[in-house]
C-alpha cells in the first residue's frame, strides 16, 4: 500500500488557472438525474446555467417524475439552448445516469442530482486541472450542509496520482481524500468510460466507481469544495438509511467489490474492503437488534449467517495494517455469544463512552 509521500505529486495551494471565454472549445456534457426534486431543481438548474464554463451540454434526464420536475426541466430547456430533456418511466438512479451517458456528446462528462447545487466556477476549476495535470479523472471535494451549519474541510491541495493510487486512496476511506462513491463530484475524460455503466441495482455508484478506477488513467484529487450537498434532507438520493435495499443491494455490492479486487490481481486491496465489509456488516447487526422496527429486526438472522461465513478469514483480514484491534474484539465476542455482544455494546455506549467523553472534557 502506498504512502502518502509515495503519491506522485502533492501539490501545496494549488489553485487552477481561469480559462478564457475564447478558449472554452471542448464541451462538457452535464447528465442530470431527475426524479421528484421540485422544491430544489430551480436551484440546482440555476447553479448549472450561471457555470463560468460556458460550453455545457446540459441533458435532464427525468425519470418519471410525479411532481413539477418535469414541467421545470422543460421550462428551462426552453429559455437555455444548452439543455436538452429527456422524459422517461421510472427506471431508477443507474437507468437514468446510463441515459445520460448514452446521450452525452461532450469530450467530458460529469453528473449532477437535482436535488443539490454547485458553485458557479466547479467546472471551470475542474476542467483547468484537468488539462494543467495532463488527467482524464478529477476529483473534487464537496461541502455537507446542514439546516444549521455548513462543513468545508477544503485545504486547496491538490494530489495527482496514476494508475490504481487512486483506487487505493478510495478503498482506504481516508476522510482526507473525499473521494466517495458519488459520481457527482467527478469530472471524466468520456473516453475514460467508454462502454462502462452503471449496474441494474441501488446504490450502484459502489460498483461503477471502483469498476473506473481500476481503468488507466491519471487523475487528480482537488481538495477544494465545489458541490453542495445537503445532508440531513430526508428525501435526498443518498440520504437512504438502513432499509431493505441495504440487504438486497449495498451487502452484495460489497461482497462483488472484494469479488472484482481478486479478478485483478490486488488479494491487499480485496482484504482491505473484507475488513470495511465485516466492520459495516457489525454495524448493521448492532443497528437491526436495537431497532423496534419488525422489518429491520427481520435482517438479524441473514447479518448473524453473513458474519459467521467469514470467520475462516478472520485472522488474515484483521491483520492488515490498516485494521482497527478493536473491531477485532468486537467480533470475536460475537462469534463466541451475539447475546454477550449486544451485552457488551450496551454496557459501552451507555457508560463507557460517556465516560470517556467527560474525561476528556474536563
């Protein structure tokens, strides 16, 4: 595993260059999905059209919305020569961001959802980088807001990498590299993605993002905020919680991610997403036991089954350097007894963590 100092290039203040209207000559395709966002599409819509790049392709891919989104998107494509609409049935996330691919025409790609807005110079910083970095992939961070606060942890550096130290970056989840499976903070040489799409299932932003980072490429990581993302609104695409779909869906996405890391050949990266996967699988078990909810609690037996399975690996997988011995204790308590694990959990939020907390604090 690579270190950070191991990085091609980081870049201290890195700051991208303005490029000028008359050299603006290569579009940038901007596939946006749609599906019941009226009360924040104008504003996502506005933060499009006001981009200080000017040469977008802007394709509203609205998957079958019931409420005014799609008399929205028409309106706008109507006022804008940039925008064009495509009305669909409902197909679900994958369907609609693999239309906007499929309609894209642009040497670059990028995704939006309509429930969230960008600052005015994203792509213009994006692109810059982009071209001054020789890349085909930038990254850039985004800012969590709150109905009470707004977080930017922007630092202005700037790391370039090659080949897979991206993709190493990413499974590592280092809160320093914000690079997530979103595809909306991302802007994409189209060439990049070719004949890649996004699988028939939810959460497929798992699956497609480190099927691409796997592919050659240079690309940067821009520790700059550009995206807006509002995290406590309830309604928002990523904002799902731990339902049904997180058993149908998320867990085997998880499981086919460890799956593809063995196919090419990086058994490292492969027991560093079992570790992720076991760690999550512990958090979910512990969340369906303490939930009143008869659906949620009905997923036990299938978390107790999937925590069971992977006890032969157990060893390996916890001792690579990046494993938390804590989490390894956790889990050898629940293989021995579930009962003295929900005990154990019990007794630690309710008494030693707070303890621990006022021990700091005093």
């Amino acid at each position: 595993m690579l270190t950070e100092e191991e990085l091609l290039k980081k870049l201290e203040h890195y700051k991208p260059s303005p490029i000028p209207a008359e050299e603006q000559n290569e579009t940038i395709s901007v596939a946006v999905a749609v599906y019941n966002s009226d009360a924040y599409l104008e504003q996502s819509l506005d933060s499009l059209c006001r981009q200080t790049y000017r040469n977008l392709e802007i394709i509203l891919v609205d998957d079958g919305s019931t409420d005014n989104s799609g008399k929205i998107c028409d309106h706008y494509a109507a006022e804008d020569s940039r925008i064009k609409v495509i009305h669909k049935e409902n197909g679900g996330l994958f369907t609609t961001r693999n239309v906007g691919i499929e309609n894209a025409t642009g040497t670059y790609i990028a995704f939006l959802d309509g429930d969230d807005w960008i600052d005015e110079n994203m792509y213009e910083s994006m692109l810059s980088t982009l071209k001054e970095q020789g890349a085909d992939l930038v990254v850039c961070r985004y800012r969590c807001v709150y109905q009470d606060e707004t977080k930017d942890l922007s630092t202005d550096t700037a790391y370039v990498m090659d080949g897979q130290e991206i993709l190493e970056k990413y499974l590592e989840e280092d809160e320093s590299y914000q690079i997530q499976n979103a595809a909306w903070n991302k802007l994409y040489r189209r060439s990049l993605i070719m004949d890649l799409r996004f699988p028939p299932r939810w959460y497929e932003d798992m699956l497609y993002t480190i099927w691409l980072l796997n592919r050659p490429m240079r690309s940067v990581y821009l520790d700059r905020a550009y995206h807006n993302y509002i995290c406590d609104r309830s309604s928002s695409i990523m904002n799902r919680g731990i339902n049904n779909k997180v058993f149908t869906d998320l867990i085997p996405n998880l499981y086919d991610r460890s799956i593809f890391l063995r196919e090419i050949g990086r058994e490292d990266l492969a027991l560093l997403q079992d570790y992720y996967l076991y760690k999550r699988l512990l958090i979910f078990y512990t969340n369906t036991v303490r939930s009143k909810d008869p659906e949620k609690r009905a997923h036990k037996k299938y978390l107790k089954d999937k925590l069971r399975v992977g006890r032969a690996d157990y060893q390996k997988i916890f001792s690579i350097p990046f494993a938390n011995p804590n989490e390894f204790r956790k889990l050898k308590i629940f293989l021995f007894s579930p009962c003295l694990y929900r005990v154990t959990m019990w007794l630690n939020d309710t008494f030693i963590i707070p303890y621990k907390l006022r021990k700091l604090e005093s």
